[in-house]
C-alpha cells in the first residue's frame, strides 16, 4: 500500500540524498581532480538499446530521441513483416552535470508518460584516483493513461502508476570493449490476477563492441527472476548497430520487445525469437546544447 501512495516523482529522492555523500566518498579515493583520467564513451548514448547505459547526457545538452518499433516479422507478407504495424516513444533528456541527468517521454504504448533521474555516483577512472568501474542509480516512474476499460467502477489513478529501480554496474575495458550489469526492481500498483506478483526483480545485462569510428554493436539480455512472471511472459533480448553520423546517432536493431520503457520490456514482453515475435526498430538520437557548462 506504501507505494499506491507515492506520488509519480517521490522515488526520484533516493538518488538526490547521493549528492552531498559523493565528495566524501571520492576524498577517500583520491587527492587532484586534474589528475584524473575518467573513461567516457563507454556506450554511444545513454541507451544501449532498450536499457539505460552507463553513459549520461553531458551538462547543458537536450538529447532529443524518436524510439520506434514496427510489428513482428512473424506477420509475415501481409503485414509486410511489421512495417504496417508501429510503436513510437518522444523522449527529452537533459544534463544536469557530468554526474545527472533527467528525462520524460511519451509512448503510444498504453499511452504512457514517464520520467527518469539517473546518477553516477562513481566514475571508472585512473591517475590519481583509480577506480575500475562505474556505477549509476536508476529510478523511473511511468503512469498509462487509457479510457477504463469499465468507467462506472470505482477506478483509482494509482492503478495506472509504475515505478522502476536499477543499479547500474559496468566497465569500459579498451578503446572497442564495454560491459555492464543492471539489477532492476520493476513495481506495478496494479496487475492482473492475485497470482500475479507486483514486484518484478530482473538482472540485465549489455555490451558493446566498436567496429570502427562511427560503427558500435550492441547487445542486451534481460533475465527476469523466476517465479515472478506468467509463462506468456518472455525474457528479453535485443542486438543492434550504433551508427554515428555528426550530431546524430542511429540505433537500428532487432528485439522482441514491444514496449520502450522498463515496466513494458522487462515485465510485459510476451514475444519470442523462437517463433519470430521480433521487431525491427531504431532509436535516433538528435543532441543541442542549451547552455555551456562551466
């Protein structure tokens, strides 16, 4: 019942008391900041695919981003292999410092708002401070907002709240190599049988090999615990090319995930590769900076 009472952005605090702990925390680990080499580009974009990356949007840059996902390819001809059939997520994030960054979109899946706080509350880095991986928190709430299914009824608006929580965990080890792990708690107000549990704790896990200097490919798996979901329910998995071209970066890939939000492609995927229930998408990634960073 705690968390039928939250409003939409409480959870966003967690990561705000990190804040004035962080100093602390890197006095410990070194003495000059100038002297600190951080590793950057881990990932191209603060997306790997479906899943945040270690990476954020840089202070004072909006990251514009069209997410889209056609129909299945198992429609076959009629639905001309999905393009007939889409879903599309508007995405604005922006920089707050090198360390946070927030966010909101709008998906036409069950037409839904969410919004996002990520923080890096430890930067990979070597030189005076060595430290050997990064690490971010990840706290997101969602509310859909389709007609009730039955309006007479008593329908209360913290039936359509989600909320996620991740850990985010990873390395760049070279110039061409990334990894990164992601425990993630998915809670939802409402779902639709008692069988069914509104905590859904999944594991994620996401990499990226760089082919060239404008080329990437991606990777990411989603294991979901067992015991949490129905059998319909699949584990997701998605692999896709990162295609840099000036201020824009293309993500084209394929994935069984329909939904571009977390309670959507970690707790509600019911498509699989084995019987072809794969999309073909992109993500674009369109950047401006509004103000300078000092």
């Amino acid at each position: 019942m705690f968390f039928k009472r939250l409003p939409i952005f409480a959870l966003l605090f967690p990561a705000a008391l990190m804040l004035n702990a962080q100093d602390d925390l890197l006095s410990l680990l070194g003495d000059d900041d100038k002297e600190i080499n951080f590793a950057n580009a881990a990932f191209k974009t603060n997306h790997v695919i479906n899943l945040h990356s270690l990476e954020n949007t840089a202070p004072g840059v909006m990251d514009f981003k069209i997410s889209h996902r056609f129909g299945t390819l198992n429609g076959g001809f009629y639905e001309m292999f999905g393009l007939d059939n889409a879903t599309i997520r508007l995405g604005l994030d922006l920089g707050i410092t090198d360390n946070l960054a927030i966010g909101v979109g709008r998906s036409s899946y069950e037409k839904t708002y969410d919004g996002f706080i990520k923080y890096k509350f430890l930067r990979q880095s070597t030189g005076a401070r060595n430290m050997p991986i990064t690490a971010a928190f990840l706290a997101t709430a969602a509310v859909q907002t389709l007609k009730w299914s039955d309006p007479n009824r008593e329908n209360l608006f913290t039936s359509r709240l989600y909320y996620t929580w991740q850990l985010i965990l990873g390395r760049k080890f070279n110039d061409n190599f990334s990894l990164q792990l992601s425990p993630t708690l998915v809670h939802r107000n409402l779902v639709r049988t008692r069988a069914e549990k509104n905590d859904v704790p999944a594991l994620g896990i996401a990499g990226r090999y760089k082919l060239n200097k404008r080329i990437a490919v991606n990777a990411e798996y989603i294991y979901v615990m067992p015991n949490t979901l129905a059998d319909e329910f699949k584990n997701g998995l998605s692999i896709g090319f990162d295609i840099e071209t000036g201020g824009h970066v293309f993500q084209l890939h394929l994935t069984n995930a329909t939904s571009m939000i977390e309670r959507g492609f970690v707790a509600e995927n019911t498509n699989s590769w084995g019987n072809g229930g794969i999309h073909f998408g992109f993500n674009i990634s369109r950047v401006f900076t509004l103000w300078e960073p000092k």
